[in-house]
C-alpha cells in the first residue's frame, strides 16, 4: 500500500539519520590516537574472547569490560557524548524498522495516521480533549459527559460494541470539534485514522468510478484499511450518478463486517439523513446493534442511545 510505504520511507530516513549520527562521532573519535588504539585493540579483543568462549576456555572478558569503559571515558575527554557511537533508535520497539514480528509496529501505525492526515488537506494542529472548553457551550454539562463518553470510547473501541457514532447538529454546535479531539487521541495511541469530509470521499470514489488502471484501488483502499474513519459534514457532498450510493454503501458495509469504526457528522436531522441515503445505508450506520447517535441541536443537545 503506497501511504504504507511512505511512512516507512520516513522511519528509515529517521532510522539513516541516527546512523549517520553516530558514525560520524566514531570518525571523529578516530582522529585520536588514543581512541584509536584502544578501539581497534577492543575490537581485536572480540574475536579473542568469543574464541576462547566457543571453546569453553577461560577468556579475558573482564579486559573487555574494562577497555570499554576506558573507551567512554576518552569519548567524553573529546566532548563526545558517551552514548554517542550508539544508533538512538526513535522506536526501541522496532529499532525503526517498523515492524515487530512481522507485524506492524505502533510506530509505523502512528506515522501512517500522520501521512494521511497531511494527505488529509486538513490544518495540521488538531483540537485536543485537554483543551476542549465547555463553557462555551449553553449545555456545557452536557456537553462534558458528551466528550467525556467519547474520550473513554477511544480507550476501548477495539472491544466495544459500539461501532457507528453519528454527531447530528446544527453548525457550530462542536460536532467537528469533538471529532478532531477523537482523531488527535486515536493517532496519539498509534491508531490508523483515515479523517476526510464527505466532499473529498465522494471526488475520489468518483475518481475511482472513472479511472480504470490498476492504481484505482488505493483510491478505495484507504477507506477500508485504517482503524477509524471519521467523515466530516455527511450531506455537503455533490451527488453522482452510480457512485455515491453504490460506493459509499461497499464501504460502510465493508467496515461494519471488518467491526472496523465509521465515525461521521452532519448538519441533517435523523429524517433528512434518511431520505438522502436511502434505507441501505441508513440501516447500516444507524441501528440498535452497534450504532449511537449524538444530538447536537445547538445549544439544546440531547443524546440519543440507540435509537
Ligand atoms: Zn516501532
């Protein structure tokens, strides 16, 4: 997957950088006669133990012990740093490889929800549950218990039940808000979020309705690959022909079997919502099974459970 490969190609450049780091201290250190001598005699040293070692012999180990702490010693008489000829890996985890036993490690997750944020066409600061102020709101209570309920979803949506979260509102009523608060904890945690508005999804799944080279997939394949997709202003979208219903419905259902999260807002009622997704669609993000939605209406906002 291409934005896979672009984050990883940021892990390795980082990964490139910290071993250019330390061997250019090492070049430096070189230029000492002293270093020079006692680093080269360790390293002769190594093969010496490990022999003697592999044929269970007594070996001078605690003379390598003692070389290497002769050896920082002099680092730090340069004005080296005494970890300065070690690769400080960003992630210890994956030592910047980006995977942990073939699996793919929350760094690289963390950096794929980076690059496709940027990608995103979003601003950059996210808004954050720590900064959230609900003294704005006419209904700050219950506004607070609203993200409070959010907040805790994005510690356990893996195990929850709840699937589906529609924000219904009025604008400027902090649906938005509320959902870049919940993007920003979720890539915190290492979590692959897809964040796009209903208008960009529908240029590109008509993108992919018209394209007919192998490349089209990944217009449809970030949709269905991250952790937790979050679409702003369901409704604002234009309207084509064979595409918004057809794809938008593929995706959803996708996900919805996948127990993959759709998170989305929208400034339509819960009738208006209706009648411009149709039955199919409409049954999918809103049902009693795994679905929520959050009423938002201006400075009257009421939640709903599981209608
Ligand atoms: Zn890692």
């Amino acid at each position: 997957m291409k934005i896979e490969k672009i984050a990883l190609e940021k892990i390795k450049k980082r990964k490139k950088q910290n071993q250019e780091i330390a061997s250019a201290n090492l070049q430096k250190a070189l230029e000492d006669e002293i270093f020079k001598n006692l680093y080269y005699e360790k390293k002769s040293l190594i093969i010496e133990v490990a022999k003697c070692e592999a044929d269970n012999l007594p070996s001078n180990r605690y003379k390598l012990n003692d070389l290497e702490h002769k050896l920082l010693d002099r680092l730090e008489q340069l004005g080296l740093p005494k970890d300065g000829l070690e690769i400080k890996y960003f992630c210890q985890k994956c030592k910047d490889t980006g995977y942990v036993n073939g699996k793919i490690c929350s760094c690289l997750k963390r950096e794929i929800s980076k690059t496709l944020f940027e990608k995103s066409g979003l601003k950059k600061k996210l808004h954050c549950f720590d900064d959230s102020n609900f003294e704005i709101f006419d209904n700050s209570e219950l506004m607070k218990k609203t993200y409070q309920k959010m907040e805790k979803w994005c510690d356990e949506f893996e195990t929850s039940y709840l699937k589906n979260i529609g924000l219904f509102g009025g604008a400027g009523s902090g649906k938005t808000f509320l959902m870049e608060c919940i993007a920003d904890k979720l890539i915190k945690k290492g979590k692959y979020v897809y964040f796009t508005t209903a208008f960009k999804m529908i240029l590109n799944l008509l993108e992919y309705h018209t394209t007919f080279d192998n490349t089209k997939n990944e217009l449809l394949q970030q949709y269905l690959d991250c952790d937790v997709l979050i679409i702003d202003d369901m409704g604002t979208e234009p309207i084509y022909n064979n595409v918004n219903e057809n794809y938008l419905y593929l995706i959803f259902n996708q996900r919805i079997m996948e127990n993959k999260p759709i998170i989305y807002n929208t400034n339509f009622t819960l009738d208006e919502f209706y009648e411009r997704y149709g039955e199919r669609i409409f049954s999918r993000l809103i049902n009693k099974r795994n679905s929520k939605v959050f009423n938002f209406l201006n400075s009257d906002l009421r939640i709903k459970n599981n209608i």
